[in-house]
C-alpha cells in the first residue's frame, strides 16, 4: 500500500481500515479499480463501506481515468510479445507445463482497461440530463459484471490418495496432511486462488446452533443406546469427552462448550489467514478432521469442531490454476444434517466435473468409489451440470519391486499395469446402467496418477507426464482458459460503446423503419420456432409421466416390500437404518456404502420414464445447448442486415450483442431451473411422505420396527392414487413456467432493445468514438477466429 491510499483513508476518517488495505496490497491505481465485491471484503460493515463508494466516486469524478488507455494498451502489446516469445523458448520442453501468466496478465490488463473505460462513460451519462435512453445505457453498463466459478467436485475415500493428489496438483507439497482434507466425511472442503493478496486464507461456515440442536436431539434419541452408530459417538465425543452421556440437550448448549468458536453461536463465518501454507494447515485441522483421538493431559481435553462445521473455503496465493476454478473436497452421501446435506446438493449439482478417487490397486473391484458415483449420479447428471467424470487411480508407483532389478524395469511394470487398470475401470464403467442414465462413455475418462513421482527431485522412476499430474492440470488450466468473464465484458462494452455513438450518428429514419420491421418479422418467426419446440417437448414429458404414474402405482406394493423389508438385514441392523432414515426426511446416509433414500426409491419409477428424455433436452454438454438447440439457433439475422443497411451498423452490432447476451443468460437460467424440475419428482414424494415420518419417528421400544413399518406402508397405500399424480403434475407445470418465463425474457428484452436502438434518437449522448475504437480491437483481438476488420 502506498501513501496515497493511506493518506486518502486518514483524510474520510476511515484509519481503522489501513491495516485491512495493507494487507490486500492496494495501491493508487487499484484503489480506483475496487469493485462492490473487493469493496466488501475490505471493509465488512456497510456504514464505512458507504462512505468510501461515496468518497472514491468523487475522486475518480476528480481524475481523467481516460489517461490510462495508452499506457495499458502499450501494456497488451507488450506481453502478447513476451509471452509469443516464452513460448518459443519452451515449445520444446516435455517435461513443463506451458506458462500461462502473461496469458492472464494480458486479460486482467485489457479487463481494467474496458472497466476504466466503461466507468469514463458512465460517469459522463451520470452527468448529464437523464432521458429513457441514458437511463437504459447507465443499467446495461452495471450488468456487464458476471461472475462465475467452474466447480470440480472430489470424492474418495479416506487413504485413496485424496490429499496427496490435490497437493501435487496446486503446487503445495505439504498443505493437505495426509488424511485432513478427506478424515471427516461431513465437511465440504473448498479450495480455490486467493486473487486479493499473498497470505494463505480459510473461511469456516458453520451449521446454526438451531441445527446443531436439533441433530443433539436426533442422535441422543435412540433407545438407551442401543442402536446408536460409532460414528454418532465419536461425532459428540470429539465435542464433548464423554459429558454427553449425562447431559441434557439443553445443557450440551452451553456457551463454555463453544467459547473457543463464538462465530457459531452468532451465525457468522470464523476467518483464519496465514503467512505459509503449514500455518493455515496446522490451524483448520480442528475444524476438518475426523480423528476421534482426543488428546489428555494437564486436565485439558482437545476439542474438535468439525461437527459443526458445514463448509470450509481455503484460499491458495498466487496458483494460475484455480483462477476461475474451485476444488471441492466432497463427502460420498450427502449427510443426515439438513444444512450439510443442502450444501451438499447445491454443490454436487453445480460441479462441471467430477473426480473420482481411488487406490489403483483396487480401482475397479472396490465398492465404494462406484457406490459415490451411482448415489451421486442423479445430482450430478440430469439433477445438475456435470459434463465430465474423471475417475483417477492413484499410488501408480506403488509396486511390489523385489524382484526388480532396475529403475527401467520398475516403470515397465508401473506402466503396463496402468494400461491394465484403465481398460478395467472403462470395462466396469460400461456396465453402470444407472450412472449411464445420466453419462455417455464420451463423458468418462480414466487417469492413472503418483503424486509421489511427481513431487520427487531425485531418483524418478517415471518422467512427469508419465505421473498424468500434468494431464489435470493442464485440463484444469484449460477451464480457466475457457472462462469467458473478460469476454463477455468486453464483448458487451463493444456493444453498448456502439450504440451510444450510433444514436448519434445521422442514419436515414426511413432505413431505421425499413430495419425495425425486418428484424420484429424476424423475431416473430424465431419466437414461433421456440414456442413450437418447448410444446413439442411438454407433449413428449407428459407421455413419459403418464407411464412413469401408472409403473408407480401397480408396483407400489413390491417396491415397498423391498425398501421395508429388504433381504440381507437382521432386524436390530434395519431397525437403525430405518430409525435415522425416518429421522431424517426419509434419508439415511451411511458413512461407506450405498445410501438408503425411501422417498428416491418411491419415485424411481417415475423419473426413470424420463430420463432419457431429459438428458436429450437438457444436454449438459454445452455444444447443442437445451431444448434440442433452439434457444442457441435463435436469431434476429442481424449480420445480414448489417450488409443491406450500413447507415445503421452501429446500431445492429449492439442488437448483435444483445442478442447473445440474452441467450446466454437464458442458457444459465435453464441450467439452474432444469436441476429444481428433475429434482421435484423425488420432492413431491418427499413433502407427501412427511406426514409418515413424524409418525414413524416417535416409535420406541418393543415393536417399534414393525410399528414404523407398518405406518410407513399404511401411509403409501392410501396415498398413492394421488401422490405420484401430484409429482407429475409439478414437473409438469415447472416446464410449462419455464417456457412462459424463456419466451417473455426473449420478447421483452429484445422489443426493447429494438426500439431503443433504433426507434430513439438521443444528439446529447456523448461522443464515445475514441472509447469504441479502443475496445472495437480488443474485441476483436479476443474473439476466437476473429480477424480485426477495417474501420
């Protein structure tokens, strides 16, 4: 931080947030760029975080920020040269990853250059006479901002490798112990790049004390204990030794049992930062870990907290790799915590790609990793946006060597037997009927990893691409490189830029009546064709449900008995399973193993009638695009326009942008309304069955498994001529509001785009010739396949 800053903070009376932008490293010229969200991690409080918006906007009112340009721009040509250069000098290397920083570099610089630009203009619209156009203008430059994170969800057992497998990958040898990023099966671990300053950083989210309650309740309430689970036991002896055993719940909601963690009671998020990667490890193992060893001595019991715990967000310094891409440390089955188990939902379902983890030595034959990816399946595929699952063996150094008798020999073995290990897992892949409900083959790749080889400086058995650490993380830098924020920045400035100065411009008004009638006849038609597909669809879903209600209600009896009374269970290990299941909303979530979901095995007839369907009408994969891909073939033809009426070519380039600004943000709505459409067949059942549940729940004693059977059974019979009616019903009338929210987006948006652009004229706009030039060739220097055409 330099005196600038400090002293503009002393002079708003804002000292108290030196240390704070000290920290963060901010200098004069990042001081002008502070975005609202860099604004709220710096001063958390809205009062002060107020007074400093008001102060900086003031400031830059005070400075050309325009001033910038040129020098930023030398900037861009500067390291698009060096990193033309580096590139030369390592193209030969096969052993080191290509260097990606000036890559990044080169973007943030033309980033805050557009950004610094659009501010210019904004500014300028802000002080001027508003009229409906500056108004529209001044709102399309707020939206420019988009964030988005690819998440790569990781599952694995404890000991497959997990830890040392992230480790390698970001470049931090030591930073997950062996055993603390995957030892407690309940937290979610989050790891991503710390782009604000260089100190290693967590942030740990806690359940509320309300949940934590009510889970006190529902693990102390099995009889004298005895269907209570080890895990249970370990989960309330880490917090509390064995003072739970006597206590009342009340009582175990003591504030002295959290005094270390005073955010838990008060709802907030606890933040650590670090100098050194072992720092920050050494301190968030109490809140990750599963180890139910409590340390005596001295009188003094070590606590851990991880019961508590619902996600932890760890945050690397200077690591190019995570940039636009976050690593999620993810339990198997979900948990019996209804804010975890949320969590977990929400962000299995938001993962782009999976990685599934497992000892190479039993890849294929092992249970669990394949019991992840089928409970997991649902949430990831139809239920969610997973386009790729990579399932990674790990420890392929590991051999038995002997009889080995050199260093050459060992790495034919390693490499036969990774050879061996990927056609056996690809073999066993094929066989999954469930999992490929949701996945093709194309989605499936197998990789053999040693994180061990790959971290070593002497004596390597195998060279680094031969470890295929290299391979993820070059696929890792390759969902960086297709981030498309800067992009879609600059893409949408070029558009605005060039409205604002067409509206200026001195077009024929005959021409623009002419190009207004074109391009509403054109939208009519584009309309037509999507209403027509999205009916087409409905129809095709209806006929699937109506099947899927009347499967469900013949088998109804048949499914029962399996999920009641199913074979292989004594009745004292099924009265626990049923126990925790009716606790828990109809879930039970096993630590290791296949999870037990009634209200999944209710509902299994009727979304399996549909699956296949929507798998083809909400692809994941991004090529085609949703609803077979008429909302990507959507089109105003507005470039063909452009060659009849170059009067007004300013003015199409805009409705251009718009345009596919539009269907992007419709792509992303889909997406997210998909997940909650395919998730309400199982919901619905859910939300009937709870009535069951409660009942079920208060069973004790003598009988009580026949007795929760017997309420569960009695409750389906006599609602199922109306439950799995209503489950259709609702997915039904979600994809019925889907289509009227897509087709109203899709009319309003463009109506108005059209005829601000086109039907309003506005000579007091200002002149943004120079700003539109500028960004006209970053656009163009930035668009795949593009060449700069003349002005």
């Amino acid at each position: 931080m330099d005196d600038f800053v400090r002293n503009k903070l002393r002079e708003w009376g804002l000292s108290k947030w030196v240390e704070r932008f000290k920290d963060g490293e901010v200098d004069e010229e990042c001081f002008l760029l502070l975005d609202d969200q860099e604004l709220v991690r710096l001063i958390p409080k809205e009062g002060p975080r107020a007074k400093l918006k008001h102060k900086l906007k003031l400031l830059k009112e005070e400075q050309n920020i325009t001033t910038t340009t040129t020098t930023n721009h030398e900037t861009v040509d500067a390291a698009n040269q060096h990193r033309t250069q580096e590139h030369d000098e390592t193209a030969d290397s096969a052993e080191v990853l290509p260097s990606t920083s000036d890559a990044n570099d080169t973007e943030e610089i033309i980033l805050s250059d557009v950004k610094n630009i659009m501010g210019y203009v904004k500014m300028k619209l802000q002080n001027m006479d508003d009229t409906k156009l500056k108004a529209f203008l001044k709102t399309k430059i707020d939206s420019l901002e988009t964030k988005k994170r690819e998440l790569v969800g990781v599952f694995g057992r404890t000991g497959a490798g997990k830890s040392s497998l992230i480790n390698a990958i970001i470049g931090e040898k030591n930073f997950f112990p062996s055993g603390s990023v995957s030892a407690c099966t309940s937290v979610m671990i989050q790891v991503e790049a710390n782009t604000n300053n260089s100190k290693y950083e967590a942030d740990i989210e806690f359940i509320t004390a309300e949940e934590w309650k009510d889970e006190l309740w529902f693990l102390k309430s099995f009889d004298d204990g005895r269907d209570r689970h080890d895990d249970d036991v370990e989960e309330l002896s880490v917090l509390y030794g064995d003072e739970w055993k006597h206590k009342s719940i009340e009582n175990l909601m003591d504030k002295k049992y959290f005094k270390e963690i005073p955010e838990f009671l008060h709802s907030n998020k606890k933040m650590l930062k670090c100098d050194t990667a072992a720092e920050l490890a050494a301190k968030i193992v109490k809140y990750t870990r599963s180890d139910s060893k409590v340390e005596e001595g001295r009188g003094m019991r070590r606590q851990y907290w991880w019961p508590l715990v619902k996600c932890v967000t760890v945050r690397v310094p200077g690591n190019s790799l995570l940039r636009h891409v976050t690593l999620v440390d993810l339990p198997g089955n979900g948990d019996c915590n209804k804010s975890r188990d949320k969590k977990w939902k929400e962000i299995v379902g938001s993962c782009s790609t999976v990685w599934i983890v497992a000892d190479i030595n039993r890849a294929a034959s092992e249970k669990e990793p394949w019991e992840i990816l089928e409970n997991a399946s649902g949430q990831m595929g139809n239920g969610g946006e997973c386009q790729r699952i990579h399932f990674i063996c790990t420890k392929s150094d590991q051999i038995d060597d002997s009889n080995v008798q050199s260093a050459d020999d060992v790495r034919e073995i390693v490499l036969k037997r990774n050879r061996e290990a990927k056609n056996k897992v690809k073999a066993k892949f094929h066989k999954q009927s469930n999992i490929k409900k949701h996945f093709s083959d194309d989605c499936f790749v197998v990789y053999t990893v040693s994180s061990k080889e790959f971290l070593k400086e002497k004596k390597k058995n195998l060279s680094p691409d031969e470890t295929e650490i290299p391979k993820l993380q070059g696929f890792l830098q390759n969902l960086n490189d297709s981030h498309s924020e800067t992009l879609n920045y600059v893409s949408g400035a070029h558009g605005i830029l060039s409205l604002i100065q067409g509206a200026i411009s001195r077009a024929v008004a005959e021409k623009k009546m002419e190009v207004c009638a074109n391009l509403e006849e054109n939208m009519r038609r584009e309309l037509d064709k999507v209403r027509k597909t999205m009916e087409e669809t409905h129809l095709a879903f209806e006929k699937c449900l109506v099947g899927g209600v009347e499967k469900s209600k013949g088998s109804c009896e048949e499914k029962l008995k399996v999920i009641l009374n199913p074979t292989r269970k004594t009745g004292s290990s099924y009265h626990r399973i049923l126990k925790y299941a009716v606790g828990n909303n109809g879930a039970f979530h096993p630590k290791n193993g296949r999870q037990k979901n009634i209200n999944v095995d209710l509902s299994s007839f009727l979304t399996s009638s549909i699956d296949e369907e929507f798998r083809t009408t909400f692809p994941n994969e991004a090529e085609s695009g949703p609803y077979h891909g008429v909302i990507n073939a959507f089109s105003l033809d507005t470039r063909s326009l452009t060659q009849k009426y170059k009067d007004v070519e300013l003015q199409l380039t805009f409705l251009e942008t718009e345009e596919n600004k539009i269907k992007t943000e419709l792509n992303k709505i889909i997406r997210e309304r998909k997940k909650q459409i395919y998730r309400v067949l199982t919901e619905t059942i859910e939300k009937d069955m709870q009535e069951s549940y409660e009942r079920a729940k208060m069973e004790k004693g003598t009988g009580s498994l026949e007795n929760m059977r017997r309420i569960i059974r009695n409750h389906v019979l006599e609602k199922k001529s109306i439950m799995f009616d209503k489950a259709k019903e609702n997915m039904l009338n979600g994809l019925y509001k889907l289509k009227k929210d897509i087709l109203k987006a899709l009319d309003v948006t463009l109506k108005e785009s059209i005829e601000l652009s086109l039907k309003t004229d506005d000579n007091s706009l200002p002149d943004v010739s120079a700003e539109l030039a500028i960004v006209r060739k970053y656009y163009f220097q930035m668009k795949p396949g593009s060449d700069l055409p003349s002005v």
